[in-house]
C-alpha cells in the first residue's frame, strides 16, 4: 500500500472517531481506531476495491496544499488531526473549530468507505432549494431561485434575466447552513398552497431524506423568515431581489379599526368592510357576504386602513365583516 490516511475528529465531552486508511490503485484497507465511546476492535481490517471515483475525490481535495494548523488551541469545540501521505508527499495538520475548504467533502469521502462509523450526522442539511413565485395584478408570475449545496460550497441565486454564482468559504457554508439547520428545525411552517407571494421549498439531508413546503412569504406564515432573508442577503450585498424582502409582521393598534376597500370581478367600483385579520394585505384575495342572504363571494382588497373608532368614514354598525382570506388550490381571476 503506497498511500495511507490517518484521520481524527471529536471533543473531549462526546469522545473522538478515529480510522486508519491504506491504498493502492486497486485495494483498500481501513480500521476503526476509536468511535468515540462505543468499544472498537482496533485489530479487526476491512478490505474494499478502490472506487477510482473516490480518489479522483481524495485528490481534488489538494490536501498537500492545505495549511498545518486551523482554529485556536481550546479545551472546547471540535478538535481534528489528519496525517496523509500519498506519492512520496506528506501532509500532518489539525484545527480546534475551524476548518479547511474541502472539509465537508472529506467528511463525505470517509463516510461513503466507513459508513458505520458516521463522521456526519445524517440529519444534516446538505442543500436548499426555495423558490419565490410573485404574481401581479394582472397574474403574471415571477419567479427566484435559491440553491445552497453544502458540499460544492456555492450559493446560486437565478432571477428572470440573470444568474448569480457566490462562492463561499468552508466556515462560510458551515456558518450559514447551520443557521439554516436550526431555522428549519424549529420552525413551524404554516403551509399553503397558494399565494401572491409563493415560497417552495426543499430541504435535503445527509441520510438521503427530505421535505418539501408550501407557504407564503411572510413572518406570519414563517416566523423568522425576516432575519432568515437577511443572513442570506448579508453573504450578497451586492444584489437586490425580492427574495431577501419577506413581508414583515405589521402591528396595528388593537382599538384600531381596519377598514378595507375591495373589488368584486368585473366590477370597477369599490365597496367598504371591516376586517379583524391584521394579516390582510392589499392585492389579498378574500370571501366576503354580499347582500341580504349573505352570499360568500370572492373580492379582492384593494385599500385598507387603520381608524380610531370616533374617525371612522362609515357608521360601523351597516358594515359587514371579511369573513378570511380565500383559499383555493387555483388562483381565480378576478
């Protein structure tokens, strides 16, 4: 065997993982040296044909080019050391919570050969994908796209006419898609199917699985979906899109009354109601009772405002309520 690998990561709390790698063109041979505090058998060898692919991987990684030490020393966090020798070359080098570029793509490799010994936690958040569909009045739709992959390290933004490419570091990625992991973890999402404002999303894990959403874009169906467009924003400040503009939650004064315009289809004139949704936007499409039965029909908001009960327009006991916000699984025209 003319290249060999020696790799150690873990803490002192949890414990550390550890394996020996040797190969040549055609064979490899790996052992488990610690998995943090599960017992090993450090004399027991495994023997697997060498995938070209994986080392085609391995040497892209340039780990010869990689510096010798990561981080600060510290007591705390995550602590590796990698020993590496291949075609007469030798490289030894460690970190305490920092990392090199090509981390997550080692992790990857390791896993892939030595799959019991899980380098990485299979709930990890690989990629994300979301899409924001914005229709206009006249239900035109635009459409942006955002793709992060965790191990290609890129942030990938497609609007109508162009796409933008951001290259991030290995801390970089790690930062965000952590944010990420906890965002998406603690979340609770309110779905929907339909939207002026759509957001879709899709979230892939290191285990193979995923979840897909449906929700609008606002801190109402996605709380902390506003500081969420703003991490983002923070790695491309150089762009503007309204993926980084969720609709934040506007707080009305309780003793306001909200008193909203609405259009009915084919129909150019206005007619006032009262609402008690603080959610409802202009542009919403909502049910409302029309005419002595109290017909539910379908409106669209065009004006809303905020009044003290003294300064209202209308006398407040002829005007009927919004009954909610129409849901359809096909948006009508109107």
């Amino acid at each position: 065997m003319n290249s060999f690998l020696k790799f150690t990561v873990g803490n002192a709390l949890r414990g550390y993982k550890s394996v020996e790698i040797s190969f040549d063109d055609t064979l490899i041979e790996y052992k488990i040296l610690r998995n943090e505090l599960i017992h090993v058998d450090k004399s027991q060898i495994s023997r697997v044909q060498l995938d070209k692919t994986w080392l085609e991987t391995l040497d892209a990684l340039k780990i010869f080019d990689w510096q010798p030490f990561y981080g600060e020393n510290s007591s705390n966090g995550v602590h590796w050391s990698l020993i590496f020798k291949r075609n007469g070359q030798i490289y030894r080098g460690n970190g305490f919570d920092a990392f090199p570029d090509g981390w997550e793509m080692l992790l990857d490799l390791l896993d892939a050969l030595i799959p019991d010994i899980n380098f990485v936690d299979g709930n990890r958040i690989d990629q994300i994908e979301l899409i924001l569909s914005r229709k206009t009045d006249f239900d035109t739709v635009f459409s942006e796209k955002l793709t992060l992959n965790r191990v290609q390290q890129a942030l990938i933004i497609e609007k109508s006419a162009s796409t933008h490419v951001y290259r991030l570091s290995t801390d970089s990625t790690n930062d965000f898609l952590d944010f990420c992991q906890r965002f998406f973890d603690e979340t609770d999402i309110n779905p929907v199917d339909d939207a002026k404002n759509l957001l879709s999303g899709s979230i892939s894990r290191h285990d193979g699985s995923s979840i897909t959403f449906k929700t609008e874009f606002s801190e109402d169906f996605m709380p902390g979906i506003v500081d969420f467009a703003e991490k983002i924003h923070s790695f491309t400040p150089d762009l503007t899109a309204k993926l980084f503009l969720p609709e934040k939650i506007q707080r009305i004064d309780p003793e306001k009354i909200i008193l909203c315009k609405v259009q009915f289809k084919n129909n150019y004139k206005s007619y006032t109601y009262r609402a008690e949704d603080e959610t409802l936007s202009v542009g919403d499409l909502v049910d409302v009772p029309v005419g002595r039965n109290n017909d539910v029909t379908q409106a669209k908001i065009v004006d809303i405002g905020y009044f003290d009960a003294q300064d209202a327009p209308f006398s407040l006991e002829k005007i009927k309520f919004i009954i909610g916000k129409h849901v359809s699984q096909a948006w009508e025209d109107i």
